[in-house]
C-alpha cells in the first residue's frame, strides 16, 4: 500500500513541478477533438500531451499555499481560543466561524466569480478562506484536551514562560491531529481549486490547466476522451495518494 500511494502521488506531482519546461513555447494547433498525437487535441486544437505537462502546476501550488495558509492563520486563531481563561474571547473568536461554516464553498466561489476578476491571488485567499473556519475548530478542539490536563496546570504553578504552556505543549500534543487533517484538508483544498477553475475564478477559461482541461473538453468526451480522463485521472490520483501517504505515515508514527 505504501507504494501505492507514493506511486499516485508521484506521478501527478512530477508531471505538475517537471511537465511545463518540456512544453513549446509557441504550441501548434490543430483541428479541435482531432487523434492526430499521442493523445488527441483538445476543444481549440491543441496538443493534449502538452497541455498535461503544463496544466498541473497551478492547481497543485495553489492547492498547497492555500492549505498552509489556513493553517497558519486557523491553528493560532484556534489554540488561542482554547487557551484563553474567559470565555467571552473563546465566544468573539469562534462565533463568527459558525457564520462562515454556514455558507456553502461553492456559493463562496460564485459571490467571488461575480465580484473579483480572475487571479491566483484570489483564488489561494478564497481557498484558504473556505478552509480556515475548519481548522481553527479543529485546532480548538485538539487544544481544548490539552488546556485541562493537570500537567499543563503544574507548569503554570511552576512558573514557566506562556511561551512554553501556551505554544510549546500544546503544539506537541496535536501533531498528529493537524496531520491527520492536513491531508483531507490538501485533498479538499484540490476539488475545491478544480471546482473554482470550472467558475472561471483564479485561471483564464482556456489556459493550460487540469481542471480547466475537464471542464473545456467534456463537450468532445466522446470524440476525444483523453482531453478529460488523463486531467480527471491524475487531480484523482493525487488526491487518493495524499490521503493513502498521510495514513501510512500516522500508523507507522503510531507504533514507533
């Protein structure tokens, strides 16, 4: 299973970071839907093969900043609210999360497709966005277990810097939470990009993009199927071989 898995993440990965240096610079363009390559040409004529090599960079970087990015604002917004001993500021940090958990993703991504321009700056804000109401409630409730254990109170009596009983110790204990949550967050941090490009928020409508590659094809499926089910298979694959690599990693972290 473990190869597997770094099988699936691999090979979408290094097509991703490798694929776009052995792309033309000027691609040629043949009739659309045609089989005239390797595998076909796409709803404008273009070369499917090339536009796989350098279609995965956007999504998976964007999929990745954004994702660290809500974690870099959730697990302190989170920690801070477990932490604190009154719980008016608890109530003012994590109320105004329910709201935004209320509000589905993709009506999130509608209200910015109407309102911002295209832009990858957009569209890592509106994923990192989405995903922030969920880690800090997930980093709150890991912080929550740690605030009432009596070793944390003894350090307290002790005289230990807020550095180290606020920070340090909670930090410690919930690794393995926020890594067991770090690789469906990046999974659903993925769908969410590809669904976003759909939208037309964060890429043009005919750039070189997987997920604009499923979406712009799909209405040759049937004259030319690798213009959708090589985009669909490897944004999948990715998807599957993150979630089977994390797993692997927390049960072999388990047992040493």
């Amino acid at each position: 299973m473990r190869v597997v898995g770094w099988s699936l993440v691999l090979v979408p990965l290094v097509l991703a970071l490798v694929g776009p240096w052995f792309v033309p610079d000027e691609p040629t363009r043949g009739a659309p839907f045609a089989g005239n390559s390797s595998l076909g040409t796409d709803f404008v004529g273009r070369d499917v093969w090339h536009q796989v090599l350098a279609g995965g960079r956007t999504v998976v970087l964007v999929a990745v900043v954004a994702t660290a990015l809500s974690y870099l604002l959730g697990v302190p917004w989170g920690v801070t609210a477990a932490m604190t001993r009154l719980r008016v500021v608890d109530e003012v940090l994590m109320r105004p999360l329910d709201l935004l958990l209320a509000v589905p993703s993709l009506l999130v991504l509608i209200l910015v497709a109407a309102i911002a321009g295209p832009g990858l700056p957009v569209l890592v804000g509106v994923v990192a966005l989405v995903n922030f109401p969920d880690v800090a409630r997930i980093s709150r409730a890991a912080a929550l277990e740690v605030a009432g254990r009596p070793a944390l109170e003894a350090m307290r009596l002790q005289g230990e810097t807020w550095w180290r009983t606020s920070i340090v110790y909670p930090g410690r204990s919930m690794v393995r939470t926020l890594a067991a949550d770090s690789g469906v967050r990046l999974t659903g941090a993925l769908y969410l990009v590809a669904s976003a490009s759909f939208l037309g928020v964060g890429v043009a409508p005919d750039a070189a993009d997987w997920a604009v590659m499923v979406d712009r094809n799909r209405v040759g499926l049937f004259l030319q199927p690798w213009a959708v089910v090589v985009p669909a298979l490897l944004i999948v694959a990715l998807s599957v071989g993150l979630n089977l690599v994390f797993d692997r990693a927390l049960r072999t972290g388990a047992r040493t």
